[in-house]
C-alpha cells in the first residue's frame, strides 16, 4: 500500500453499534418480551413459551448480538441458528408472525431513538419473522 491508499474497513452488518451494543441488545429483548407480555394480540405467542423467560432472553440477546453484528458468541456455544427448524415445533401463522412483529415494532419503537435503524431493522426481522412461519395462511 503506498501513501495516497488508505485501507478500507468495511463491515457487514454494523447495526450492533448503530443500536448501541450488549446494553443495548439488552434493552431491546426486555422490551419485546415484556411487549409479549403486555399485548392482547401476542397471547399466543407468549403461550409458546415458558414461564420463566430467563434463558430464553439469555439465548435472543446472544442471538440479536450475533444477527446485528456484534460477538459471535451464539454460533459458538449454539451452532448455525437454523431458526426455520428450531421453530418447527410451533405453530406459527401469519397472526403469530404478525404478532411476533408488533412486539419487536414496540420493543425497537421503545428502545431505539434512530428512526432510520428502527426501518432497516424492521425490514430485516420481517423477512426473518417470514421465515419462521410453518403455517398457511388462511
């Protein structure tokens, strides 16, 4: 490299530091479950999981840290994600996916101020949200 060339970091998905990092992943996943909690329409979707939601925020913040750019510290104690097929289990419908979306909707609206990163991450949870639906709609 001569002096007139400066090298070029790039990065494939900074969305982990835009949002704000662990805290904030953090904050996020408080927020959708206790929006999960909360809403009438995210009822069964709340019934999909256990009482004590301990490990299961444990496991969407290593997840989101990982989905948003952040430490990769999911894949290494989890494996590849494989969401369609750790869905399967549950019946998931659009209503359930909508659901699903109004909490993550709420949950970004109440812990992130970037308006453009509350958009590109909406759009990115819709096409995951679509991916894990295993039932018609009907």
């Amino acid at each position: 490299m001569n002096a007139n060339e400066l090298p070029v970091v790039t990065r494939a998905n900074p969305h982990y530091e835009r949002l704000g990092g662990h805290a904030a992943v953090v904050a996020l996943v408080e927020a959708f479950y206790r929006a999960m909690d909360t809403r009438a329409d995210a009822r069964t979707i709340r019934a999909m999981h256990e009482h004590d939601l301990a490990a299961t925020k444990r496991v969407l913040v290593s997840y989101l840290t990982e989905w948003l750019g952040g430490p990769k510290d999911y894949s290494v104690q989890r494996g590849a994600p494989k969401l369609r097929r750790r869905h399967a289990p549950f019946a998931i419908d659009a209503s359930a996916r909508d659901a699903w979306m109004a909490c993550m909707t709420q949950a970004l609206e109440d812990t992130c101020g970037d308006a453009a990163l509350r958009t590109e991450l909406l759009a990115a949870f819709a096409k995951v949200a679509e991916a894990v639906r295993n039932l018609p709609s009907h």
